[in-house]
C-alpha cells in the first residue's frame, strides 16, 4: 500500500533533506498528514556521549513531530561514511527490520511518510543489502534529486535506468542548487535534455536557498514542485 516517496540522490551532498522537507511541506499543502523520515543517518554530531543527527531533528521540526528521535532515525552514527563502513567501525551493525519497524509505526500516525536515503540507490546498508533495496522493500515510489551542472546528465541517468531495472518506481527528478549557480552552460541546458531522454518526469528545479528554514520551505515547495504530479500520486484520479 502507497505511503509515502523515497528521496534518494544521484550523489551525496545534492540537498536531499531539503527535498524531503519540501516534499513534508507541499503534501501537508494538499490537506494530507505527512511527516519526514530518515532511517540512518551519519557524521553525527555528538554532545557528550549522545550523538545528533542534524537532518533528521530538521525534518522533525519541519514536520512538526513529536514522536521519539528513535523513530524518525533509527540509526545515527559518528563517521561521515556509508552505513555499511560506518557500523563495522563503531559496532553497531544497521538491522532492518528495526528500521522497518520504525516506519510502520510511524504509518499509524501519519498518511504519508517522505523517506530520507542515504546518498544513492547503492550505498550499501550492510555487506549485502544496499539503498536500493530499502526502497524497494518499503515500496515506494523514488524522488531523485540531481545536481544542477556538469556531468548531472550521466549520474541521473544511470540512477534512472538502475532504478527502473531494479523494478522500482520513479515519481520524478528533482534539480537542486545546493550551492550558488555558477551560470555555466551546463545548468542552462541540462534541465532540457534530461527532459528530453530521460523516461522520468521532471518534478522540479529548487533553487540556490542562502538561508533555510521552515517558511523557506514551505515557499520552496509551493513554488518549485510539480504539486500537480504530487496529488495525482496522493490521489489518483
């Protein structure tokens, strides 16, 4: 059963919390409860013993979420690397099941949930389970977020055709700029010809945000998203 969309990347670092946020923002638009999620998370904080995940206590302010941090990210760790490298060098090997878990739990209290990965669709989670396979397990539909210059065309369409060979289902592609445009030719024409070859629909463009927060967000995704395309996944005609 649909509940919610999987906002993975093409890479790390492209503005995928902003996209979860925004996506949280412009369903709650349409009158529907959603909330944010982020399974696993790394290159915590810490303060003392506890570490902090700094994406997953925005997508809980930008939804309004009083349930427990446990839930909204059932993994943190310390070292900035992929889940698979992060556990085996703190001991705390990611199960599943715990982050599954987590999600349905949180799909008694909210209508949709918008999933959070990590990096891209094959960061591996343990030795032999990858992002890949968490969204196909959750069954939802992918948002990709794409980076906005050179070499955006190959990325994106690698993680597409993976994706659609992985029998997963792609709601869009999101363009961010992350960082301020450089108005290279790149960023003036790729939106063009992704549209052109890509068997994905484009969901978007987001522009460069200089300060972030919640009214930010809220603009963002009213202004930026194909909000038509998103109720149509909602509530389908």
């Amino acid at each position: 059963m649909f509940k919610g969309f999987f906002v993975t990347g093409t890479d790390t670092g492209v503005g995928k919390t902003i996209v979860t946020a925004a996506l949280v923002k412009a369903i709650n638009s349409l009158g529907v409860r959603a909330c944010g999620m982020k399974p696993i998370e790394s290159g915590c904080g810490r303060e003392g013993k506890t570490l902090i995940p700094c994406d997953s206590l925005f997508l809980q302010q930008i939804s309004h979420m009083k349930e427990p941090r446990n839930l909204i990210t059932p993994y943190c760790f310390e070292s900035p690397l992929a889940p698979l490298a992060a556990s085996r060098q703190e001991d705390c090997a990611v199960n599943i099941g715990t982050v599954k878990k987590a999600f349905y739990r949180l799909s008694r209290h909210y209508e949709i949930i918008v999933v959070e990965g990590l990096g891209g669709l094959m960061v591996p989670i343990t030795r032999d389970y990858f992002v890949a396979d968490l969204a196909s397990e959750l069954n939802l539909p992918l948002v990709i977020v794409a980076r906005p210059g050179l070499g955006t065309i190959n990325h994106t369409m690698l993680t597409v055709n993976y994706a659609l060979d992985a029998g997963l289902e792609i709601a869009g592609i999101i363009i961010n700029f992350s960082r301020p445009p450089e108005n290279s030719p790149a960023e003036k024409t790729n939106q063009k010809i992704l549209s052109e070859i890509c068997p994905a629909p484009m969901l978007g463009i987001f522009p460069y945000m200089a300060k972030i927060g919640e009214t930010e967000i809220e603009k963002i995704a009213l202004r930026s998203l194909d909000i038509r395309r998103i109720r149509n996944y909602i509530r389908p005609a």
